[in-house]
C-alpha cells in the first residue's frame, strides 16, 4: 500500500477547490478520474475507467502524435 500526501491540503482544507474540505479524488482534486478508490461508488472511479475507455477506442497512432499517421510519415 502507498502512502501519498497533497501539497494542497492545508490543515483538511483543499487550496485548488476554493478552500472545500479535502477530498481525495472528487471532481476538483488533481487525482480525480487518474486513480481507483477502494470505494467502488467514488466519483473518480467512474471518470477513470471512462476515461480508459476512451483510450482503447483511440488508435494508439492518434495517442502518440496527437495526428493520424499517414502512409508518408
């Protein structure tokens, strides 16, 4: 198990959602849709397995580049 610690929590209050209490991994929150809570109804489950989805539809070429590669690339 890892441990991480937000540089934008100051005393339980998040500095990037206008000073909400901290919640990690809610809409706002720099870990939002990047990683899987324990809590399998956790906002940010959703938005990352979306946005998973979403990968696996783009061809890896598209991904790479940000363009479709072409016959003369």
């Amino acid at each position: 198990m890892q441990g991480w610690s937000c540089p934008h929590n100051i005393n339980e209050i998040c500095q990037i959602r206008n000073g909400k209490p901290c919640e990690p991994g809610y809409p706002g929150c720099i870990l939002f849709g990047k990683m899987v809570f324990a809590d399998p109804e956790h906002p940010s489950n959703k938005a990352f397995h979306e946005k998973r989805r979403q990968q696996r539809k783009t061809p890896a070429s598209e991904t790479e580049t940000g363009a479709k590669k072409t016959d003369t690339d």
